[in-house]
C-alpha cells in the first residue's frame, strides 16, 4: 500500500512543501490529498486526521507520521537517498536541515510563502536581514564546498527539499542571496516544484487571513493566480 501525504493549500503551505517535494523528487510514490485552509484556525478540523491539528501529515498503513522533520526521519529510515551519502554533506544537511525547522522566524513571519505572486516588501527590519544573510551563506557554503548543483552535492535531498519554501519566498520578495541564487533557479525548474507551482496558480480558493498577511508585508508587483 503506498503511503499517503496529507498537504495543505499550495499558495501557503510552505511545510507541506517539504515533504511533498522529497517525495516527488526521490520518486517515493504517494496518494497525494490536500486538506485546505478554510479560515485562520483549522485545528478542530484537522485533529480528525493530524495529532498536532496541523499538516503535513504522512499515513503508512496504521501508522501516523506528522511534522515535516518527523516525515522526513521516517523515509530516510526506509529508502536510500534522502540524505547525503557522504559523511560530511550528511552532517552539513542534518545541521541546516535542523536550522530551518527550528529557525528563521524573521523569515516565515515577514514573508509567508505565496507562490502566485510577487511582492515589493517593506524595508526590511534587522532580524530579517539577518535570516536573509544566514540563508545565503547555507547556500553558498554548500554549492561552494560540495560542488553543487543542489546544496549538498551532485544529488537532490531532504537539504534542498526543506529549503523549497524559501525558493519561493526568495522569489516572490526579491531576496538577495549572492551565489545561492544559482540553487534557486536550479530548485524552482525541478519538475516537481514546477508541478506544485502549476497546482497552485490553478487555486481559486483564497484563505483571508494568510492574504491580510500578504498584504502587511509589502506592495504586491504581480498576481498570477487564478481569479
């Protein structure tokens, strides 16, 4: 029986991404069901299926498997390739992968993922400069030391997988990431983010407190959604 991922809505859900796109780019095969967000708080109606009312959820026959680090623990348990198989990109993914599950608060509050559309910020406080900052020298520690074109090497993993969502926040802001910028274009052309981008610019759906959010962050330049 395949396992099935449980995501959230494709403009927003940018820890959805994550295990989605490891999936997709290892070639896991998976039921893909989308549960959206309907209004500012979904816990009541999440908690039929998730144990902390919040997606991504993985279900593997009777067993529940919920936050994205937890999902992405589960595979690496059970299919080759999710992290790096040298020694030290390993541990250079398992240190920026634990960072941005923990971290960069500055970052997801100041600029929530929306794929479908392009925003001139407001100017940027210095928290945010220094999340900004930091994920430049992730990236451009990585291409540099172990030759690219995904950030630990010749090979896609759960490092670039959690990094997704801020491919899209890089783009959609205007980001400055130096050299990173080269794993960006490299990580948004991956089929599998083109999927997932393509699914969510088709979304008529819009959740109001996530577009008040957008709105707070800066002047939206371009909406490519569909209306």
């Amino acid at each position: 029986m395949p396992y099935t991922l449980i995501t959230a809505n494709r403009n927003y859900s940018s820890w959805s991404l994550r295990p989605w796109v490891l999936m997709k780019g290892l070639g896991i095969p998976f039921a893909d069901r989308i549960e959206p967000f309907t209004k500012p708080v979904n816990y009541d109606e999440f908690r039929a299926f998730s144990p902390t009312g919040q997606v991504p959820v993985l279900l593997d026959g009777e067993t529940t498997v919920w936050d994205s680090l937890g999902i992405a623990l589960y595979l690496a348990d059970r299919h080759e390739g999710v992290w790096p198989a040298d020694p030290a990109a390993r541990a250079f993914a398992q240190c920026a992968v634990t960072e941005m599950h923990g971290g960069f608060s500055a970052l997801r509050n100041d600029c929530p993922m929306n794929v479908g559309v392009r925003v001139k910020p407001r100017p940027m406080r210095d928290a945010l400069i220094r999340d900004v900052a930091r994920v430049r020298e992730i990236f451009e520690e990585g291409l540099a030391r172990f030759g690219g074109p995904w950030l630990a090497g010749d090979a896609f993993t759960v490092l670039d997988a959690f990094y997704a969502p801020v491919a899209f926040r890089i783009r959609t802001y205007g980001l400055d990431v130096g050299k990173g910028q080269a794993w960006v274009d490299q990580m948004i052309a991956h089929p599998a983010m083109q999927e997932w981008e393509a699914a969510a610019l088709a979304e008529t759906w819009r959740e109001i407190s996530h577009e008040e959010e957008l709105a707070a962050c800066g002047a939206i330049t371009a909406d490519y959604r569909t209306i």
